[in-house]
C-alpha cells in the first residue's frame, strides 16, 4: 500500500519510507524499514531516523532508530534507541508553558540507549560520558544515568568515571564534589596530601590517594569545567561569584599540568596545648611537585606571651639584617585568608574597619 503519510502509534507519529506500508495476512503491518519517528506528537520532542519498526497494536511498536543527541555544546552524536514501550505519566492539565504544551496523557512512549567508551561521547567541554540514555516522550532531554571521565591526558595513569545523573532540566555539567564516587562506589580524591613515606607533600586530582596519607588541603565544592581559563575546578560556587570571601577553590590545568589552591589548610592534628589553624593561597604542578604558597598561621597555645615577644623580635631582625621589603602583599588575598580562619562575618567587619584606617589584627 502506497501513499500513507505516517501511522499513530500512542504518542509517537511513523512515518514509512516512500509512504509505503506492507500489509500481510489477517491486517498486520510488515515490518517498517528506514522509518522516521517523532516521538510525542504534541511537541515533537525527539526525531529518530533509519528506524526498523514493527508495528504490533495501536499503543505499541518494537524495533530500533537512530536518535541525533545534541550536547550542551551543541555537538551531535548518533545514538542507538531500542526497548520501545509505553509507561505511565502523571497528567496534567493541557496548557502552555514557556511555549510548550504540556500533555494530559496517562502514558508515554519511553525508548533506551546506551554509549561506552569507545563511542567518545563528549557531554560538555572537557568531560566525557558512558552509560544509558533513557528517552521520556514528554521530556525535552534525555535521562542519563551513567558516569563522566575528564579529558585529562598529563596526569599519570588517570582512568576515574565518576558516577552521573541527569534528569533533562541541566545546561551544564556540575558535579558535587563533596559526595561525588568512583564507579567502585569509592570517595573520589583530589588535593595536596602528605606521603606517609618520606612526609612529602604531593597533589592529586581524581586520580587516588594513598589510604594512610594525611590530607593537608581537601577542596569542597562543585566540580565543572570552565572553558575561558581551561580549568577543571572544584570551588565554593558563592564565593566564585563573589558573594563571600571565605571557601575553598582548587583548580587544574591539564594544558601546563599546573594547579592552584586556596582555602583552609592543615599542618597535623592538634594537641590540647598546641594547635595551628591556617589557610593558604598557592599554586604547585603536578609534574614537577613543586609546591608555592602564602599562608596564614594562628597558633593556640599555653606558652607564656613573652615566648611570643622573643620570636617576633627575632623576626623584626631578620627583617633589617636581609634589608627585606615590607610583607604588606596583597590586602584582598589577606582577607581571603582571614575568612577561612575567623569567618564571614569578622572579616567583613574587619574590611569595613580597615577601610577606615590602619587595624591590627589582633584588634
């Protein structure tokens, strides 16, 4: 039979190839080859090609397509969709919203996926993506529900999936750091770390750390990948939009292998009558292990006040004796630093004192 434009399946509209469509014996429709299918005749939210249809009832149809998945930087990649079946969906009322009608169907047409590996699927910049791809009719964007590698090529050995989630309503790719795991179910590592070996300080950067090393910077935050400055970082989001001065930031580059830091710091645990607390702007690299920073120290302890008299005259010597500039650095960088150790809202004060004149800090 010729001239048929397409054939209603539930929510999803066939269209034959040439308009044409093999009827065999008792009606039945032969299988369709080279088909197009939309699914979800109301908004038409995905397309398929090159499908292999088979036709079974008016609200079912098995078979295969090809689905065209645009990233979120627009790139397309040719996905395989089978497992076509009906499933159910709340309703709601029909109406618009931000230009989409929304569906009173009681069910909808549901298709799956899946990529590897090999399949090089790139889901934003800098991030990779295997696993499954569920297709919803009345959702915009797939379902994805698998794991993202980074494309880092410098670091040694690197090989970590982290596990993903995706329900459709993102347009971008942001990790939570802080409860982020390894397709083994394990905490992903990233930071500066002391090597219970030799007490070394060396970087990772989700590739893991030894079990008995001592951290001594662990970032918190979101993880994303910021195309301007070619950076994976995990920071407190407020602060990098500048709404606080106090949180963590650390950043890789894989173009130089370069990392950068900032936020809390810990030397050792502390004992009852000796404890520091301390933050740290820095930078090192991953290659080399060279390690820079510019901290900030307080000490907690029981020795006398003069003990403390005696130290900072020795400093005010060498001072004079190296004929050394003055260590006044950066004031912005020096309130990041404070932030980590006395809070937002101290160093806030203390900005708005400082602003007025010379403060110590002790003030």
């Amino acid at each position: 039979m010729s001239g048929i434009p397409y054939i209603i399946v539930a929510d999803a509209k066939i269209t034959p190839e040439n308009g044409e469509v093999l009827i065999l014996e008792n009606a039945k429709i032969g299988t369709l080859k080279n088909t197009t299918i939309v699914i979800d005749t109301l908004n038409g939210y995905h397309r398929l090609t090159e499908g292999v249809v088979d036709v079974i009832s008016r609200n079912e149809f098995s078979g295969y397509a090809t689905y065209q998945y645009v990233n979120f930087l627009n790139d397309t990649f040719a996905i395989k969709m089978t497992d076509f079946h009906l499933e159910e969906v709340a309703s709601v009322q029909t109406s618009k919203l931000f230009g989409r009608k929304q569906s009173t169907a009681s069910q909808q047409t549901v298709a799956t996926g899946s990529v590897s590996e090999q399949d090089h699927l790139v889901l934003g910049a800098g991030m990779f993506y295997r696993g499954d791809m569920i297709m919803y009719a009345t959702k915009p964007a797939l379902t994805l529900s698998g794991s993202i590698k980074l494309d880092i090529k410098k670091i040694k050995d690197y090989n970590t999936w982290i596990r993903y989630e995706q329900t459709g309503d993102e347009t971008e790719v942001f990790i939570d750091f802080d409860n982020a795991l390894n397709e083994e179910g394990r905490k992903v590592d990233a930071g500066l770390h002391f090597s219970a070996l030799d007490n070394s300080l060396y970087i990772s950067f989700l590739n893991e750390k030894l079990d008995d090393d001592d951290d001594f910077f662990v970032p918190s935050g979101t993880l994303y990948y910021d195309v301007e400055s070619k950076e994976y970082r995990i920071e407190d989001l407020e602060k990098a939009a500048g709404n606080k001065l106090s949180g963590k930031v650390f950043a890789y580059n894989d173009e130089t292998a370069s990392v950068r830091f900032e936020g809390p710091i810990k030397f050792f645990n502390g004992y009852k009558d000796f404890d520091i607390t301390a933050s740290a702007i820095g930078q090192g690299n991953m290659e080399t292990n060279e390690i820079k920073m510019n901290s900030l120290v307080a000490v907690n302890t029981t020795a006398i006040p003069a003990a403390f008299d005696i130290m900072a005259r020795d400093i005010q010597l060498v001072i004079q004796n190296e004929s050394v500039d003055e260590g006044l650095g950066d004031p912005t960088e020096l309130l990041y630093k404070i932030a980590d150790i006395i809070g937002e809202r101290a160093v806030k004060d203390y900005e708005t004192r400082t602003a007025q004149g010379h403060v110590t800090m002790a003030s």
